[in-house]
C-alpha cells in the first residue's frame, strides 16, 4: 500500500537511464528496486518502490535522519499528472578516468584494468526519443561515465537546440573537468541556448593526490579547465543563468588536505559541495582506526564552519568508527593500486605508521 504522506518529485516525475538497461526515477534508488526501462510507458511504474520506499528509498532518508539534504529534498516542484518532466542520463559507462572510489560500472576503464571481457556497457535509447525530446521535460541531468566524451550527449543537446525546446529545459552535469570540449563543438555557444545550465566538477583533491585519487586525470589540465569554467561564470548576461560548482566526496583518501581543498576554491570563489561517501565502505571515514581519529576530528572542526551540517556528519562518522576493523584492506588497497598504477598516494596520506603497525601485528 502506498504512503501518501511521501513525497517525492522524482518518484511521480523522474526516470534516471542507466547503461545497463535498467532504469529508476532516480540515481539513490536502490539498484534492487531498478526496472527493465520499457516499464517507463507505464502508467503505475515504480509502483514497488512507491509501496516499499523505506527500503528503495533508504538514502536519501537516512541523509534526512542525520540532518543533511537528501537527494529528494533537491527537486521539490511536483505537477498535477504522471509526466515524465525530469531525466538523469547515464547511458554509458566510457570515462577516461580510473577514480578509486569507482567501478566498472560506471567506468569501462576500470573494467579493462580488472579484464572484464566487455568492459564498455551502454545502452541505446533512441526508442524513447518521445520522451527525451518531450515537450513535457523540463530538467535533464548528464553524467556517466563522463558525460563530456559521450556522443549521445552531445546529439541530444543538439536536437534539443535545433527543435527550439532547449530554451525551456535546465540542464545539470557532474564532469570530471578533464575537458571543455567535443571535437569542434563550443560547448559554452550550445549550452546558452538552454534556460540554465548547473555544471558540477567532481574535484577530490588538488595537485598530485587528485591525480592519485582520480587515475589518469592531469591537476594541470583540471586546474585550467576549473578557470575556463570559472571565468565564463563571471562573464555570463544576466538573462542566462549558468551555474558553477564544485562536488568534492569526502574521503579517507582526501579528509586530511581537506583545508588545503577548500582554501584553493575559496580564493576562486567557488562554492563546494561537499558530501560523505556512503561506499565503497574501505574508503569512507568510519574507517578510520583510534589512532588516527584525533587528528582527523581536529581537521574537520577546523572546517565545521564551511559547511555545519556535513561535517557535523562527518565527525560523527568519525567518532563512530564503526568499520575501523576494514582498515587494514582499506591500506591494502591503496598500497596495491599505487603498484599497479606506479602511483604513491600511500605515502601522502599520514597513514603510513599506522598501516605499517597494523598490517604488521598480522
């Protein structure tokens, strides 16, 4: 039985593509609760997750028990029907990345440093063209993958720009910021033409840990690309509303230069979005051992002020290390990527003790 007293714009209005065919109202549904997407067309879809929302809808309501905004909380304009008005596009995996917080799924370079036999997954939607190109849609989010190399991205902005509707449609994307460019397109000419434009760069870090951190990216290439995007926020007409931001995970991999992080965007005027990762668990901050958890609370109430509701999260991650037994992997792992990468983010994080004392009382 459905609980009318739940709201979520998504659930009534969303549909979220994803490359393997399967498709939700959103991005934090869980993957349990996804559908095979020619149940978009029908009038109830969802209907599971609707009747069984505590359990498909667990992110974003346990965000809402820790104080913090959910993903729901983020698109809240509700329409008197069952039209589709908001799409999440991820219909590839391809990305020219290797993050260690990913996986195959969402890059097919992982896929290939694992040896998956078919590393590239992707879907074609074109058979619900009706719908993308709707007069109905009203907010279309890109990611990936890395949306800025997917050319079925690029052919859907431009049917949307050539078919006069992009000027009622805002647009959203997380980028990787490893480029500002598709072949001879100008992205900035293409996207003027939409009624806004959010652009997120998923940055975790800056100089060389970024580049441990997100495998295969170039801090100089980021950086110049993070004031390309900078400077055309600063310079846009007051009629075209362009956004710019940054969505930084917090990590056990990045809290301890966090200040250094966001003094850097600070100085640029860069609003950061900062949110806890969830998983993979060897990665995330209840990971941290006794050893170490003063030095991480003394840096996140250093920075408390940027953002009170995360970090306040964030420290109680902390406190609460309830994982902190993964700790061993999460060293592990590091230590194995850098060797197969020739790659050294082991020895820039203030770990290296500890793990030494750790993996040696084995």
């Amino acid at each position: 039985m459905v609980d009318e007293t739940f709201k979520c714009a998504f659930l009534e209005h969303g549909v979220t593509f994803y490359s393997d065919g399967m498709v939700g109202p959103c991005c934090q549904i869980d993957y349990n609760y996804r559908e095979p997407n020619e149940h978009i067309r029908d009038k109830n879809r969802f209907s599971n997750i609707k009747e069984n929302y505590k359990e498909a809808c667990k992110t974003c309501l346990n965000a809402e028990r820790k104080g913090l905004k959910s993903y729901r909380q983020s698109q809240d304009k509700f329409y008197n029907d069952n039209k589709l008005r908001y799409l999440d596009i991820r219909t590839t995996n391809k990305c020219n990345l290797i993050c260690r917080m990913c996986d195959p799924f969402y890059s097919d370079k992982w896929g290939k440093e694992l040896n998956v036999k078919n590393p590239l997954v992707q879907v074609d939607i074109s058979e619900f063209d009706d719908i993308v190109f709707s007069d109905d849609v009203k907010w279309i989010y890109f990611t990936g993958g890395e949306p800025l190399i997917n050319p079925k991205h690029w052919e859907i902005l431009q049917v949307l720009v050539d078919s006069g509707k992009s000027k009622h449609i805002q647009l959203q994307y997380n980028t990787n910021m490893t480029t500002a460019k598709y072949k001879k397109i100008d992205i900035f000419t293409l996207w003027s033409q939409f009624k806004s434009v959010f652009v997120l760069g998923s940055i975790d870090a800056i100089g060389k840990e970024l580049e441990y951190i997100r495998s295969g990216a170039k801090w100089e290439t980021i950086d110049k690309h993070i004031n390309v995007f900078n400077e055309y926020k600063n310079s846009t007409s007051p009629d075209f509303d362009f956004i710019f931001e940054i969505h930084l995970t917090l990590t056990i991999m990045n809290i301890w230069s966090i200040e250094k992080i966001l003094d850097y965007f600070n100085k640029l005027n860069i609003k950061v979005n900062v949110q806890i990762l969830t998983g993979p668990d060897i990665l995330a901050l209840n990971v941290i051992p006794d050893s170490l958890q003063q030095e991480a609370l003394d840096i996140l109430y250093k920075v408390k002020s940027a953002n009170p509701e995360v970090f306040s999260s964030a420290i109680s991650e902390v406190k609460n290390n309830i994982n902190k037994v993964l700790f061993e992997k999460t060293m592990l792992f590091t230590i194995l990527l850098d060797n197969k990468r020739n790659e050294d983010l082991f020895n820039l994080l203030p770990v290296s003790d500890e793990a030494t004392k750790t993996v040696g009382s084995r």
